[in-house]
C-alpha cells in the first residue's frame, strides 16, 4: 500500500493549489488528481449534490488504487467529508478555512473571509468559527463569479479586478488585518489580491497545514513511500485540460477523461 498513490479531488483546477504544497512536502508520493470542472463551481448546490459528486470522485480514486484521499475543496469537505469517512475504508484529510491562526494572531480582532456560498452556509464552518473566533469580528463574503472565473482562465481579466475590488471593499471598510481564503481556487489569486490590499493585512490560506496533515496521517498508518526517486503525478479534468495544463504551467501532462 505504500506505494499507491494519494487520490486529490477538487471541483475544477484550484486543488491544485493543494496539491502543490503535497507535492513540495512529500515528492517520493505517487499522486493522482481529478479536475471536476465539469460541476465547477461546488459551491452554490445543495449539501445533497455536493455529497453525490463527492462520492463519484471518491469512487473513481479508489478505482484507481489510492491509499489516502485528500478532499481538496472546502465546500466539499464541509458539506460531505463526515459522510465519505463513515462509509469508505480509507483516510481523509479535509480542507478548512484557516479562521483559527487568524482568529488567534489579529490585532484589529476583525478577519474577512472570502469563501463558496457553500462553504460558508455549512454546519462545520459554523462550528469552527463557534469554537476559535469568539470575541473575533468576522466580515463573511462569498466570492461569486470567482470560481468559473480561474476555470475559464481569466484570472487577469477587467471583471475579476471589479470583482475583488467589490469583494474586499467592505472589508477594508471594517479594518480586517486578516484575509483568510476559504477555497482552493482562490490562493491563485494572491499576486492579484496583493496589490489590491493595503501592506498589513496577511493573506492565509490552508495549503501548507492539509500537506502537514497528509504527512502525518501517512506516517501514523505506515503509508509513506519509501521509495527514493520523484513519484508520479497524474492529472485528469472532465472538462477543458487546457486551463489545467496552464494553472501547471505546463510542467505535466493532463488527460482528458469524462467522469
């Protein structure tokens, strides 16, 4: 089993983001990753939906061989990570927004959060923000538009800069010295988000803690590769594998596969 691959899925090209941090931390591991921009973005449909695409992901993974998956989506992993770990056999790491380090580390003690509508409507974010960010003020926004923004490939383009600037005005307004991002997708957006905020609010996404965690889930069931060369890593997007291969910079090769 050390040898089989680690299964990534995310609603479209954002896991990467993730993977990327799996992959700097952990490079002897076989990884496969699926795209499912086909039903991108997650984060308007119900629980219900999320749930099923969830599963049909997973599913495909375990085809595959895969000894560990990592739900690299947030809305997938607040809407549905509770029911894949009851009903498959093997580990999951989630992905959260990082409201905790925030909460803990802000001065102004106000955070924005730039989230799916999924994400920040779910019974488990509630949870977490109940349980690290009492006495913390919150300024919620859900990034509509963003998400099929990046999967078109339009991450520099006239309406994502209007988009951003409506987005993070009213956090600004409110002092946030915080910006935590609450999707996948969203990290490909920091060099854009830079130069929009003022110096002192720090950006967190959740990358580096899911590439931790992986590790140490890895070591606790004896699963890490002892293999001494670069794992493989394999790529398949449901829907257009040019935006993937470019979000790769074309560094690996992407295979188109309808699931």
């Amino acid at each position: 089993m050390s040898n089989s691959p680690i299964g990534i899925f995310d609603s479209g090209v954002g896991g990467t983001s993730i993977w990327r941090e799996i992959h700097k931390l952990l490079p002897h591991e076989n990884t496969i990753y699926l795209a499912d921009s086909k039903n991108a973005p997650y984060g308007p449909k119900g629980k219900e939906r999320i749930t099923e695409l969830s599963i049909k992901n997973t599913e495909l993974l375990l085809q595959k061989g895969c000894k560990l998956i990592v739900v690299a989506c947030n809305t997938a992993t607040t809407n549905s990570i509770q029911h894949l770990r009851e009903t498959y056999n093997v580990p999951f790491i989630g992905i959260e927004p990082a409201i905790k380090p925030a909460a803990l580390q802000t001065k102004s003690k106000t955070i924005g959060i730039l989230a799916t509508k999924g994400t920040l409507s779910s019974e488990l974010f509630h949870k977490t923000t109940d349980l690290y960010a009492n006495g913390v003020k919150i300024i919620e926004q859900i990034g509509e538009g963003l998400v099929q923004l990046i999967e078109d490939g339009h991450i520099e383009s006239p309406e994502m800069e209007n988009l951003l600037h409506t987005y993070l005005q009213p956090m600004l307004d409110a002092n946030i010295d915080y910006l935590v991002l609450g999707c996948s997708h969203y990290p490909y957006l920091i060099p854009k988000l830079k130069t929009l905020l003022p110096k002192h609010v720090t950006i967190i996404d959740s990358g580096i803690a899911v590439a931790n965690q992986t590790k140490a889930i890895l070591e606790h069931y004896h699963l890490l590769n002892s293999a001494s060369k670069l794992g493989t890593c394999t790529f398949y997007s449901n829907r257009n594998p040019v935006v993937l291969r470019k979000i790769l910079q074309h560094e690996f090769s992407v295979e188109a596969l309808d699931f």
